[in-house]
C-alpha cells in the first residue's frame, strides 16, 4: 500500500484494498451473497444507492458491486490520515454536510469523476439506521447522479447488523444478503425532478429489503 500510494498506483491500490477485504471477511467470518435482478452493463457508469444498518455495510459492498466502485463517504473519516490518501488515490470523495458550499464542490466534482466513468457508491441515509426502516435520504448522491446523467442502481443489504455490537470493535461471524435492483434512468431529468427520483429509489430499496432471504 506504500508503494501504491507513493507512486499514485490506483489499479494496484484497488487490488489490495480488495484482497485486505477478503482476507478480513475469512478471518472474521462474514460472508455474503448477491441477487441480480438484472445484468448491468459495466461499461457504464452507475450510481449505487444502498441501505446502511452496519459498519461492515460498506466494505462488504466495496467487494460485491464492482470490481473499482468509488464512493462518497462523510469527510469525516480523513481524520485517519493513510484512511484519507487511499480513498483520495482511489477516487473516493468526501463530502462535508456541515458545510453547503463545499459539499456542492464535493458533488461537482463527483459528477465530473461519473461523467469519466467512474461508478460510485451512496449511502444516501447518511448513517446507519438503527431499525430495518430507513432514515431520511440525503440529497447530495441524486443531485450528482443527475448532474452526471446517471443511472441510479437501489442495493438492499441485510445481516449485517449482528457483526458488530454498539460500543465494541469485536466482528463476529455473519452472513450478509445483498439484493441489486434494476438501473432507474436520470438521462433527461433535471434537478428540480431530484425529489421524484428520490422517493422513487427510496421506494425501490425498501422492497428489495422486503425480499425473502431465502432467494440469496
């Protein structure tokens, strides 16, 4: 990962992130599952959109959707400073809600990184939920994926919730199920639909949270 980083090796940097998540997911035991509700074309850039119940939600995702997915993540988390260079080698961008304008640079250049065909991953909760039903949804994410004309993918994650109890750093065994439903189109669209295609998302993600486990 030094390497990688001192020499801005992203393809080498996404390859050990994903062996480090794999070899962490054998050591502890998580295991996970995904359902297609159809093939996507990855050699368009999509937006993912997901639920967020757990701290292992976005590891696990990193490794399931594909194989170099950038996220937008709470900034946050640049106070852990070798945290901060991989994400921003690997394309990752923080976004800063306390602050409007720079959250909306933070957005700008997220649609800029889509528009070159970058795929990204939301959380557009904010945070985890700590019930199965969702919190409100952020706008930042939609706002990007419509400014970049991109297709928004509902994920529904689940089971992950048990891995990690409130207050410890213990992960314990468990098998988390991953539901990927159809691409919902913004080509066309313009910022003032955003709140349309948000509850059209919304509505999406809670019913592939509805889906029998036994499927995956």
């Amino acid at each position: 990962m030094a390497l990688a980083l001192l020499f801005q090796w992203k393809g080498l940097l996404y390859a050990l992130g994903h062996v480090g998540v794999r070899l962490g997911f054998f050591l502890s035991g998580i295991r996970y599952s995904v359902t297609w509700t159809e093939p996507l074309d990855h050699d368009r850039a999509v937006v993912f959109c997901s639920n967020h119940q757990s701290n292992i939600d976005p590891p696990v995702l990193f490794a399931a959707l594909h194989s170099r997915v950038h996220i937008l993540y709470k900034q946050e988390l640049d106070a852990i400073p070798i945290l901060a260079r991989a994400f921003r080698l690997g394309g990752f961008i923080p976004i800063d809600r306390r602050h409007r304008e720079a959250a909306m640079r933070s957005i700008e250049a997220g649609a800029r990184s889509i528009q070159s065909g970058n795929s990204f991953l939301i959380f557009p909760e904010g945070t985890r939920s700590k019930t199965e039903a969702l919190l409100p949804f952020k706008k930042g994410g939609f706002i990007m994926a419509i400014k970049a004309q991109a297709p928004l993918v509902p994920v529904a994650i689940q089971g992950g919730r048990a891995a990690m109890r409130k207050g410890s750093w213990l992960i314990r065994p468990v098998r988390t199920r991953i539901h990927v439903g159809s691409p919902i189109e913004t080509t066309g669209l313009d910022l003032e639909q955003r709140d349309e295609v948000i509850a059209r998302v919304r509505g999406a993600i809670e019913a592939l949270m509805q889906t029998d486990p036994r499927r995956a």
